[in-house]
C-alpha cells in the first residue's frame, strides 16, 4: 500500500470510527477491513486509540475545570487586594 492509500484509507477508518462516515465509505472500509489485512490492522490500530484517548477525554476536561476555578480564584484575591489598596 503505498502512502498516498494509507492517508487514504486512514482518513476514512477515522470516519468510520466516529460515526461520520456515509454508508457507502462505511461499506467501502469494512469490505477493505475484511479482505485486506493490512488495512485490518490499521482498523484495529484506529478503534483501540479512538478509545484510548475517548476514556481520557473526561480526564482532561476535569483538569481544565479545576485549573479555571483556580484561575477564577486568583483573579477573585488580585481584585480583592487592589481593592484595599485603592481604599487606602
């Protein structure tokens, strides 16, 4: 499979896995998953990042929540001290 094919064929396993794929692309990388090996591979490979990185989404989305309240917090305690410092 030459690179321009694997780009190629990646780009729809990706549609495929998150469900944008229309019915004829799904078709054509399943047909593709099952005859080709190389391509099932790559298949494999894409499913198990996609739920990899899908687990660690709600991680990353805490992390952010917790670090803007903290930013939230900070800000809050700057404009309470320029506050006494302009009451001054």
């Amino acid at each position: 499979m030459n690179e321009s094919n694997k780009e190629e064929i990646g780009f729809l396993i990706e549609l495929a896995i998150t469900g944008q794929a229309d019915a004829r692309q799904f078709e054509e990388v399943m047909t593709r998953v099952e005859n080709e090996p190389e391509v099932g591979e790559l298949y494999r490979q894409a499913l198990a990042e996609h739920r990899l990185f899908e687990g660690q989404v709600p991680v990353a989305e805490k992390t952010l929540e917790q670090e803007r309240v903290q930013q939230q917090a900070e800000q809050q305690r700057r404009q309470q001290e320029n506050n006494l410092d302009l009451g001054m």
